[in-house]
C-alpha cells in the first residue's frame, strides 16, 4: 500500500529528528536551514518562484536543510554531511530518502513524493 502525501510528511518529521540525533553523536552542531517554503513565497508546487526548484520537496513539507558545526566553524562543503547523507539514505531507503550531495546540495535531505 502506498503512504498518502500526509503520512509520509508525519514519517519525515520523524526521521528528521532521527537525523538531527545522529549529527549530534557524530560530534556536530546543527542549526536549521530550509524546510517547509510558503506557497505564498516561494509559488505552489509546480510552480517557479523566487528560491528554489519549482518542484522542490520543500514545498511538499518533504525535505530539510542542516548546517553543520564542527568545533564551532560553519561546514560549507560536503564534509561531515557525506556520513550522514549515507546513513539518512540507507536508513530511511523505504522512503525514497536521498540525500542532497548526489546533486551539490550537501546539506539538504529528503524523501521522494511522486
């Protein structure tokens, strides 16, 4: 059976925090970035706005940004996200987890939604 749209948001939410957790105990401080983009700003689904892929996961509550800290310096590259990003893929692989690296967006996670 497939999951509805609503409940693979509530499972995202979910590993998100699983995700979170994990850069926490591979020694990494973690600040939010992007998740959810307002259709308001950033156009429906489907849609072009001013940010973003028109048909970002973000707008479907589907994906999120993690910056990443190391001994307090801010992780521009891939480093450290790599780790995680194979671990949220593995984990999370009944999802269609796929981690943002695989496309020069190393800091992005999410689950696919058709």
């Amino acid at each position: 059976m497939s999951l509805g749209l609503g409940d693979r948001q509530r499972a995202f939410a979910v590993a998100a925090a699983q995700l979170i957790i994990k850069a926490n105990e591979l020694g990494y401080g973690v600040t939010l970035g992007d998740a959810y983009r307002d259709p308001r700003a950033f156009g429906v689904s489907g849609e072009a706005g001013p940010y973003g892929s028109k048909t970002s996961n973000h707008k479907k509550r589907l994906a999120i940004d993690l910056n990443l800290f190391m001994d307090g310096e801010y992780i521009t590259d891939d480093r450290g996200h790599r780790e995680l990003g194979a671990w949220w893929e593995l984990s999370f692989e009944e999802f269609g987890a796929r981690w943002g690296g695989r496309y020069m967006d190393p800091n992005h996670y999410e689950f696919i939604h058709a």
